[in-house]
C-alpha cells in the first residue's frame, strides 16, 4: 500500500512562504550543525510530489537536491519540457492527488514524500497522508502562504507522537494522521 508523508517547516504562525513565495527567512535559519532528521526521514522515501510552487523554489536554490523520483502536480507545467539538467529526474503532471498516488503505486512506489502547501492541504483531505514532521522556525511573518488551510469539510485527527526543541530554537513535532 502506497503512503504519504510530509516533512515541512513553518513559521510560528504557520506560513511556509512569504506571499510572493520567497522562503530566504527560512534558510537563513538553517544551522548544518544540527541533525533535524531529514536524513533519516528521507532515507525510506521512493519518490517525492510537489506543487509548482515547491518546485520553482527548489529549482532556484541551485542544485537540485534530491536523488529521487520527483512528480510536480500543475496543470501549467503539464505538457511542458522538464528542464534539460533534471530531464529523467522530475516529471510534470496534471493529477489529483488520488491519481497521483495510484500512477505512483503502479510503479512500485510505497513512500512518498509529500511537499508544498496546496499539496499538502490537497492531499490531506484526501486522506493520503500517514504522518507529519512539522518544525516551527521561531519568527513571525505575519502573513504569507500558509501550510493548513480548507480541510474538505471536517476535522483532520491528529495523534502527537513526539517534539523536540533544538539549540537554534526550532522545535520539531511528529504526528500521525488519524483514520476517521
């Protein structure tokens, strides 16, 4: 069975970008000294889905970083060519998230990591998400993109697994999505 997975951080308020998408404040935090566990979330993953969004930003931080299957879900970049350096490595697809997941499983697929906030808002209300790690990076944007938004009608049952705080001040919180 197919499964998703998010990794994502916020701001304490909850926005994964600013409004026109920059997320600088976010790097700008990053501190290499410290494991946040990507590695090991990463480790068990077969291919990662994201939005346009995702995608572009990704794109422009230089080299792209993972050595995995990517899917980006955008009817824009749909029937558009993959950009030559990642031709092989990221396709472009106008899929639900259900088909999305389905054309995944098809190949093999098992563990798919899940990015972007439309995305991610997208396929939790589907109910393709298994889990989520959240870090909270601690500065206040005030406005911007935010991670949760619309839940399809009803509640999204969380059970907390886990949080940790870490030097820098980021605190990391793992959940797992509870079946209705």
């Amino acid at each position: 069975m197919i499964t998703g997975h998010v990794f994502i951080a916020t701001s304490l308020d909850g926005f994964i970008a600013r409004e026109d998408g920059d997320i600088a404040w976010l790097l700008s935090r990053d501190d290499p000294a410290e494991d946040h566990g990507y590695d090991d979330f990463i480790r068990d993953i077969d291919a990662l889905v994201m939005g346009r969004g995702s995608f572009e930003a990704v794109s422009a931080m230089g080299e792209w970083p993972y050595d995995r299957p990517v899917l980006v879900l955008s009817r824009r970049l749909a029937g558009t060519p993959v950009p030559p350096a990642l031709a092989g490595r990221v396709r472009f697809a106008d899929l639900a998230p259900r088909q999305a997941m389905q054309a995944l499983a098809a190949e093999g697929k098992r563990r798919v990591y899940v990015d972007g906030g439309q995305v991610v808002q997208a396929f939790l209300r589907e109910g393709l998400i298994e889990d989520l790690v959240l870090t909270r990076i601690p500065v206040l944007l005030g406005t911007g993109r935010p991670l949760f938004g619309p839940t399809g009608g009803g509640d999204i049952a969380l059970a907390h697994l886990g949080t940790r705080a870490f030097p820098s001040g980021l605190v990391q919180s793992r959940y797992r999505v509870v079946a209705a």
